[in-house]
C-alpha cells in the first residue's frame, strides 16, 4: 500500500511532461487553489472547533454521547464515534475539524482512529450536495433522495466500523 | 447547522454560567486555537494536492477517464440524451478520482439540464451518487493521519474503498428501487 502515492504521483507527472504540461506553471496553478481553499472553510472550521470545545468543557458533548451510545451500540459504532457521524452530513469542514480532533485524541491508528479516517473518507456532506447541487433547480423533490442518501450513509458507517475490526 | 449551533451554544454555555463561568472564555479561544493549528496543517496538504490534481487535469486526463464512464452512466441513470450524460460522466469522474472543483459544477449543470428536461428519476440518482462518494483515494485523510503521527497512514485506504463502494451500491439501489422512473 505504502507505494501507491508515491506511485501515483510519479504517474501523473510523467504523463502531464509526457503531454507537454508546463510542470511547473501546473502545480504553481494548483497550489494557487489551496490557500483561498483554507481561508474559504477556516470560518467554519474555526465555529465547529469552539462549538466542540464549549460542548466538552460544558459536559453536553457527555451527555448526548451517553444517550447516543445505546442506540449506535446496537449497530456496533463506538461511541467515540457519535460526533463525527452526525456532524458529517451537515458540514464538510467541521467534520474535518471533528475528524482531527478524534485522531489527535485517541491515535490515528487506534481503532477509533482508524474508524474515524473511514467513516470520514468514505460518506459525503449530504446536506450540501442537496444545497450546492440542486441550488438552481426548480422542482426539488429532494426528501427522498436525502432520505436514500442518509440510509446509504449510515449502512456504510456500520460496515466501516465491522471492517476496521477485521482489516 | 444553524438549529444545531444554536441549540449547542446556548445550552452548553447556559449550562456553564452556572457551573464553571470563569471556563466559558478560555474554551472558545481554546476551540479558535484549535482551529489555527488545523488551518495551518490543511493548507500544507492542499497545496501539495492541490498542485498534483492540477497536472493530472492539465493532461486532459479528467476528460478521457470520463469516456470509460460513459457507458455505465448511461446504464445506471436510465434515459438521458447525449449532454446529459456528458455531465454526468465529468462529475461522476472527477468524484472519483477526487477532484472537487471539476465534479461541482459539472454537477450543477448536470442538475440544470435535468431539472429542464423534467427527468426527476436521473435527478434523484444524481443526488444519491453524489451524495455517498465514490472516491478511489482519500488523499486529505491520508495526510491528516500522516500529519498526527500515524506509521500507516495508508491502512485506511482499503476499508475506505469497500465501504464508500457499499455506500454507493446501497444509493444506487434504493434509487433504483423507491424512485419512479
């Protein structure tokens, strides 16, 4: 596994030279991207992380977990777990923020780590494909496609958190 | 998120006038110093991501990658005409291989072309597939986990895969089968 980025990155390269892509003026272009990308979601990053911090400090973050915990234990998530799952469909970026706090917390490759980097990897910002998506539509039947895509998402929890155990 | 922020924020610091007033400060600063680390670490990632996905689009890649997902977009959406799968096929790609900024607008047009064409069921498939995120190789969470000390930071990229892949199939199913066509 450890080659595929390596791999991956020696591929493309040599493809774009190969096509006569100005390596250097690419990845400058690319990198241009990257800080505008952060100052565009620090705002929300930065809410969501005193959100959590006000929510621990205060006792509520406790609180929700425990009467989480049964209902999530029945499908075998861990509570650890709970925020990162019900942050995820609302917001991108705070679940980004709640992914680094989880990993800086319990180890990266812990099995809540490891479970988190999963979870986090795999299912999408529900809410905002529903926003951004299908912002200029005009008929938005979009209850059940939510719906299909919160049931698809939870599945796919579940099986992350049976896998993680495994492999 | 403004209901949920709401009801957070006022109940925990509701909570902590009472328990601890002299801690409400310093754990929203705490929180926004939080946030300044993390921001700091993600635009090293970006940049370093950012910069590679940029050859691999310069290099038309995106575009050709896109004509193998022409045939099974056609299967999978029902009857689209020809520019409708067109969209379909760059954004299903693009999410895929991981590249945000082609696969959102070429799924905003995608939805506007649908959406004028009165095809709700295509639509609907849209929103799932988009939704649960097919994507071949979590590159941020990989660099987080390698940034906060992980020595494997790549184990996570097979459970990744299988579980985006059961994701998607469940979507793609339950559109299928609870959306009138």
């Amino acid at each position: 596994m450890k080659y595929v980025i390596p791999l991956l990155i020696l591929a493309i390269t040599i493809v774009a030279a190969v096509k006569k892509v100005p390596l250097y003026d690419g990845f400058v272009g690319g990198v241009k991207k990257a800080f505008p990308l952060v100052v565009k979601i620090f705002p929300y990053v930065l809410t969501v992380l005193i959100m959590c911090e006000v929510m621990e400090q205060s006792g509520l973050s406790g609180i929700i977990t425990n009467v989480l915990s049964p209902v999530f234990g029945i499908f075998g998530i861990p509570k650890e777990l709970i925020k990162l799952v019900l942050v995820k469909p609302f917001s991108g970026s705070g679940s980004l923020a709640v992914l680094s706090e989880t990993l800086s917390t319990f180890g990266a490759d812990s099995y809540i780590g490891r479970c988190a980097s999963v979870i986090f990897g795999s299912s999408e910002t529900t809410f905002y494909v529903g926003a951004v998506y299908f912002a200029s539509c005009k008929k938005k039947n979009l209850v059940k496609p939510i719906i299909i895509s919160l049931v698809s998402t939870f599945i796919s929890t579940v099986f992350a958190v049976f896998i993680c155990k495994i492999m | 998120m403004n209901v949920i922020f709401a009801c957070i924020l006022i109940v925990s610091v509701g909570y902590m006038t009472f328990t601890a007033p002299e801690l409400i400060l310093s754990a929203m600063t705490s929180g926004a110093e939080k946030a300044l680390k993390l921001a700091a670490g993600l635009t090293a990632i970006y940049s370093v991501w950012l910069g590679i996905f940029e050859l691999l689009e310069r290099s038309g890649l995106t575009e050709k990658l896109s004509k193998l997902a022409y045939k099974p977009v056609k299967r999978i959406f029902g009857n689209v005409d020809d520019s409708a799968a067109k969209y379909l096929a760059l954004n299903v790609t693009a999410n895929i291989i991981g590249l945000s900024s082609v696969a959102t607008p070429m799924g905003i047009k995608a939805a506007a072309y649908l959406d004028e064409k009165d095809n709700e069921y295509a639509k609907a498939m849209l929103f799932a597939v988009a939704a649960t995120s097919l994507q071949i190789l979590p590159t941020t969470v990989i660099s987080l986990r390698d940034k906060l000390g992980s020595v494997s930071s790549y184990d996570i990229v097979l459970p990744t895969l299988l579980s985006t892949l059961v994701s998607t199939v469940c979507g793609i199913l339950l559109t299928a089968v609870f959306v009138k066509r």
